[in-house]
C-alpha cells in the first residue's frame, strides 16, 4: 500500500516520485515537489493515508535533505538504491524487491541552450 499510495500522489502530480526504498524500519524517497508544494504537509498526509490504510505507526516527523546545486540527483538515487546493501540485506541493489521507482520526470530548468 506505500508503493501504491506513493504512485497516486504521483499521478495526481502532487510530487514527482523518482524512488521509493522500503527498509525494515524505515524508508527512504527521493521526490521533486511542485514550487507552491509544502512537503511537510505532504509527507504528513502520506502518513496519515497509510496509516489508515495499513495501521502502521510512523515516528513524528522525518529528516528531509534538499538536493543543492553541487548535489547530483543520480548519486542520492544509487545511494538509496544501495541502502538494503550497505545493511548487509542484499548482496546487489537489484535484488532488494521493495523498491518502487517512479517515472522520469523532465528537467524543466533552463539548460542554457
């Protein structure tokens, strides 16, 4: 049910889900959100709509890091992709089956062409 919520907040553009990473206590995303978006209000939306749906009890609030500019979002989408790994639950990344990766979604900023 996260992976299925997390694609309709997705399809109903409310943030654009690059990856979703579930671990056993704890999970990791990396989303784009539109500019007029809070997504503290968002996350705790999701939080309440799984909780409903599922009953799980989620800690109060969650760390956030906003990618800068120096920061490459392929990098922070191989680091999470690499978490289950680094846990020592996976051998490869690819194994891990409780991922879900959403579509890509254009660069709209301007590429100075």
């Amino acid at each position: 049910m996260l992976f299925e919520t997390a694609r309709r907040y997705h399809d109903a553009l409310k943030w654009h889900m690059k990856v979703l990473l579930l671990m056993p206590d704890h999970l990791h995303m990396l989303v784009g959100i539109p500019g007029e978006a809070n997504l503290s209000n968002l996350v705790r939306d999701f939080k309440r709509i799984t909780t409903r749906i599922t009953g799980i009890q989620w800690q109060r609030n969650f760390f956030d890091h906003r990618l800068r500019h120096d920061e490459s979002e392929a990098e922070k989408f191989e680091y999470i992709c690499q978490n289950p790994v680094r846990a020592g639950l996976a051998t490869a990344a690819d194994e891990w089956r409780y991922v879900f990766v959403g579509e890509t979604v254009p660069d709209f900023r301007g590429t100075g062409d």
